[in-house]
C-alpha cells in the first residue's frame, strides 16, 4: 500500500466513524423517547387501577369480581 492510499483509507474510515458516532446518538435519542412513552402509559394504566380498586370498593364489588371484569 502507498502512503496516499493508507491516507485515503484514514480519511474515510474518520468519516465512517463519524457517521456511526452521529447515528448511535439519534438512535439514543428515540430510544429515550420511547422509553418516555412507555412510562406514561404504564403510570396511566396504575392509576386506572387504583381508581377501579377504589370504585369497586365504594359500589361493593368484591375484590374476585373485580379481577374476572379485567
């Protein structure tokens, strides 16, 4: 191999690395964004269960009708 063609190689093996270092971090962003979502319905389905727990308690439902409704 020649000096300019190692140089040419370097160059666009920067490039490459570059590139991947630019991807890994728009593929982090989104991937924290969807772990955001993920949260909120989670936390959003534990409070629909608190509240079907605490109106079932206030109508009289016994906690096994409660949980064949689900």
């Amino acid at each position: 191999m020649t000096l300019e063609s190692i140089l040419e190689l370097e160059t666009g093996l920067k490039t490459q690395l570059e590139a991947l270092a630019k991807d890994i971090r728009s593929s982090e962003a989104a991937l924290m964004s969807l772990k955001e979502g993920y949260l909120k319905v989670q936390g959003a389905l534990e409070i629909i269960a608190i509240i079907k727990q605490n109106s079932a308690t206030e109508d009289g439902v016994d906690a096994a009708t409660l949980v064949a409704l689900e």
